[in-house]
C-alpha cells in the first residue's frame, strides 16, 4: 500500500467514527441513552488513532517529505498543522465532560454535543482540503522508493505510539460501532 493510500484508507475510517459520533450526538439530543462505555471507545479512538496515530503520521513523516519535495509551500503545511493543534483542543473538551458524566449525575450533555459537532465538521473539512491539496499531488509524484520509506515510518511510529495489532482492532471497533449504530436507523439491530 502506497504511504498516500495508507493516510487516505486511515480517513475513510475516521470518517466511518465521525458519522459514529454524529448519530451518538443526534441519540442523545432525542433523550436516549448512549452506553458511557461506547462514548469512552468513541474518545479513544479520536485520542489515539486521529491524533496519536494519523495526526502524527502526517506532522512526523508525510509533511516533511512533502516540503522538501518542493510539493507545497511551509505555510499551507503550517496552517494544517495548526488545525491539529486546534483538534487537540475540541478532545480535551470532549474528554473533560465524559469524565463528568462518568461520576454520575448532572453532566454539559449538551455543550458535549455542541463541541463534537464542531469538531466532526471542522474534521471533514481538513480531511478533504489535505486529500485535495497534499494527497493528490504526492501521490502522483512519490516515487516507489519513496513510498517505501514512508510507509516503513509509518509502520515504526505506530508500533511505537500506538502499539502492534491496534490499528486492526479500530477498524473491528469501527464497523462494530457503524452497525450499532447506522445512518438513519434504528440502533442496536444487530444486537442480540
Ligand atoms: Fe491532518
């Protein structure tokens, strides 16, 4: 797999969570209960894999390459960068409320909402600008040895971030999620 069909595949899976999380927010605006164990796999997930995982696939290996490539100016790289620090910001709110909800009681369900849908707009729009300005170019202009050593990186940094195996187990959490919980439908179908 090339190193821009990597990040690519990657999005596609953050954005199968991002549609997780939206009918999560849209469930519990209606009144109904969303499992405080599903909301903190959903905040792992974002933790880890977005930010941990993919976020820094693209700071530590992927931009670098693409501005000594000549690909793109530092600024448009910059202002990238600059969105995952912002990204960062939205988690630690995120994850501040489920910690409130997880003592029981009153918990900001509603500025939780608020925040995650924020977020998973201002997700999908950088994820399509990087596709749109970084991956179509690089991946037409990275030569096999590049790749290579890409996606030699990538494996590194993820064996060491995120640890071996893991990267499977999310894309299993991400489909066990996206059935419990389907676009427009009625959740927990597949449940038994
Ligand atoms: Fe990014």
């Amino acid at each position: 797999m090339s190193a821009v069909v990597e990040l690519r595949a990657e999005y596609d899976l953050i954005r199968t969570m991002m549609g997780v999380l939206s009918r999560m927010c849209d469930l519990m605006e209606s009144g109904e209960a969303v499992d405080t164990e599903q909301l903190d796999q959903m905040l792992d997930f974002i933790v880890v894999f977005v930010d941990k995982c993919h976020h820094r696939k693209e700071e530590e290996v992927f931009f670098p390459r693409v501005v000594a490539m000549g690909l793109r100016e530092p600024a448009v790289i910059d202002a990238f960068v600059y969105q995952h620090d912002l990204f960062k910001e939205y988690i630690s709110e995120l994850r501040a409320d489920v910690r409130e909800r997880e003592k029981g009681g009153d918990w900001p369900q509603h500025r939780f909402i608020e925040v995650a849908r924020d977020y998973i707009s201002q997700l999908t729009e950088h994820s399509e600008a990087e596709e749109d300005e970084l991956f179509a170019v690089a991946g037409s202009n990275l030569s096999e040895d590049e790749n290579g050593r890409l996606t030699d990186e990538f494996e590194r940094l993820e064996r060491e971030e995120v640890g071996e195996g893991e990267h499977e187990r999310y894309r299993e959490l991400a489909s066990r999620l996206a059935e419990m919980f389907p676009p427009g439908g009625a959740r927990g179908m597949k449940e038994s």
